[in-house]
C-alpha cells in the first residue's frame, strides 16, 4: 500500500527520477550503494536492477521486513535517526543517497545523516 500511495503522490519524486540524478555522479567501479530511509526499498529499485549492491537503514522495523521481504536488500539495519549517527566510515559506500526522509527528521538528526 505505502508503494503505490508513494508512486501516486506528486510530492514523491519517482524512483527512476532519483536513479537518473544520481547515475552521472556514480563511478564506473562502484558496486555497493546506500539508501538512507530505505524504507520499502522502492527508491533502491533502480539500483537494484542495474546491479548494485543496496544497503539500507530506516527507523521503522516494519517498512524494513517490507524491503527485505521484497529481496531488494539483505542489509539491513533499524538505525534511530533521531538518536545515533549512522554506523558506518567514511569511505565504506560507493554512493548514498537518502529519498523523502530529510524533511521528517528534527534539524539536529538531518547533520547527523548528511
């Protein structure tokens, strides 16, 4: 249900729009990708298909068992944005990205992701 209200709404920018934005920015070599908010895992479709390797953190269990469920990551990890900073080094992605979760964290947990 979250995916198809998700598609539907001109507020969420589509899955396909993000991979087209990001694609020219990703190296020829990277393979593994972050999606911060991953939630259901519909941003990381595209990646997905072309043959990345998605790691993904949400706050909600549920919308993580929707992902994995879905086989678009078997990374997974229930992070509280609003409380820790995300648990990985510098360096450890080839790219990252974070899709329509921004604007619903407090100011002070937006620093710590970005």
């Amino acid at each position: 249900l979250y995916d198809w209200m998700a598609l539907l709404s001109p507020a969420f920018p589509s899955p396909d729009l993000i991979h087209t934005l990001m694609a020219p920015h990703i190296g020829p070599h990277a393979q593994d990708v972050l999606d911060v908010g991953i939630g259901t895992g519909l941003s990381s479709l595209p990646f997905l298909r072309d043959g990345y390797q998605i790691t993904g953190v949400d706050g909600c269990d549920a919308m993580l068992k929707q992902c994995f469920e879905k086989g678009i990551s078997k990374d997974l990890l229930q992070v509280d944005f609003t409380r820790a900073a995300l648990p990985f080094l510098h360096g450890e992605f080839d790219a990252a990205f974070c899709a329509n979760t921004l604007y619903l964290m407090p100011e002070t947990a937006q620093h710590r992701v970005v």
